[in-house]
C-alpha cells in the first residue's frame, strides 16, 4: 500500500504495512481475547514507554475488565536503526508487582534483548504470572528466546515507524505503520 500522497510524513515512507484500520480492528479483536483470559484478574497492564502508547491505549479501551496500567522505560537503540545490545533502565514501575497479574505490553520485538531483560528483572519480584502483548514480531531479528504469548501481526524485517515506533524521535504519530525510507537514515 502506497502512503497518502498529500501526507507531509507520509513523503518520508516507501511503503505502508498496516493500515490505521487494519490495526484497530486487530487490536479490538487482542483486547477481547485478553479481556477474556485475565477476568477477574485485575492486571496490571504495564507499558514498554516510550512506542507503547497509542498501542496500550486503544488495547486496554478494548479490554472490558477491572485492571491497572503502569510504565516503564529501558532503552536498547539511541538514535539508530539497529540494536546496540545494550539495554539501558531508565523508569521503573511505580508499585510492588508481588502476586500480580503482569502484562507486558511492547510496540515492537526484534531481538527480544528488552524484553527478556525486562521479564527476568520483574520474575525476581514474585508476580504470579507475566505475560507478553506485543503489536508487531519481527520475528527474523531474534536472538532471545523469549515466548510472546499475543502478537498483532507478524513485520518483516525491515525498520518500520509509526503508530508509536519511531526513527530518532520522529513519526511516532503516524496513524499507520509503515516502511521508512532508507534514503531517510542512509549515511547517518
Ligand atoms: P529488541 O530488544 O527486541 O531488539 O527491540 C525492542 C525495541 O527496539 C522496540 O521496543 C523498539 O523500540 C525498537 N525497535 C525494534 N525494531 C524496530 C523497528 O523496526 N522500528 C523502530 N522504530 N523501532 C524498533
């Protein structure tokens, strides 16, 4: 799908992968299935800042049981494309998670490095369940095994941005997710 041709944005894109409309009927279909496993669960729904937001937002408005959000943030990347191996922490959740339901819920997963990182720091903190929610898998980068319980759709393995992924800050707010491209980022 080619982006809109009046977008300002969308100028910088070769190509849209997921539509708006082809992610917010996927994220309502994830919500019920969620909503589904943890009723009466109350759990904590816990964001993976900063590409999560548009994400955690329409999936737990998808999802009509009692539960709680929270963030964090760790950074693996810095301003460029690829990952640099390294995970930095930078916030942390703001309760105790002992006995908790957990749901993790990521923008994207291409190595898995955050993301196991992420789940062996909280299992030392006794929740009784974490699981992972995560928009796209790109599944071709992996390095970790690490299990994604509910994924939205399967990315190719390319640099995507938009709906909450960005490259170097920019094109968060894109409604769709989209190939960059790479006359955009080559040289830099
Ligand atoms: P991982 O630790 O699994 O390699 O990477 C996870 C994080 O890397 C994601 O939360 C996201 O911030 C970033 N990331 C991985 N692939 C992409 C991509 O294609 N585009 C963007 N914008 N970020 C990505």
């Amino acid at each position: 799908m080619n982006p809109p041709s009046d977008s300002a944005l969308g100028a910088s894109m070769s190509e849209v992968l997921f539509s708006a409309q082809d992610i917010a009927t996927k994220v309502v279909e994830m919500g019920a299935e969620l909503a589904d496993h943890y009723r009466g669960k109350r759990p904590l729904v816990v964001g993976i800042l900063n590409g999560c937001f548009p994400f955690i937002a329409d999936l737990v408005r998808a999802m009509d049981i009692e539960l709680e959000v929270d963030f964090m943030s760790v950074s693996s990347y810095g301003a460029g494309t690829k990952s640099t191996g390294v995970v930095r922490f930078i916030k942390d959740l703001n309760q105790p998670i002992q006995g908790r339901h957990v749901l993790l819920v990521e923008d994207i997963i291409d190595t898995g490095l955050t993301l196991r990182y992420l789940t062996e720091a909280l299992q030392t903190r006794k929740p009784e369940s974490i699981e992972v929610c995560a928009l796209l898998d790109k599944q071709a980068g992996r390095t970790q095994n690490i299990e994604v319980r509910w994924r939205g759709f399967m990315c190719p393995d390319a640099f995507v941005v938009g709906y909450g992924l960005d490259y170097a800050g920019i094109y968060r707010n894109l409604p769709y997710v989209g190939v960059l491209d790479p006359s955009v980022y080559r040289g830099k």
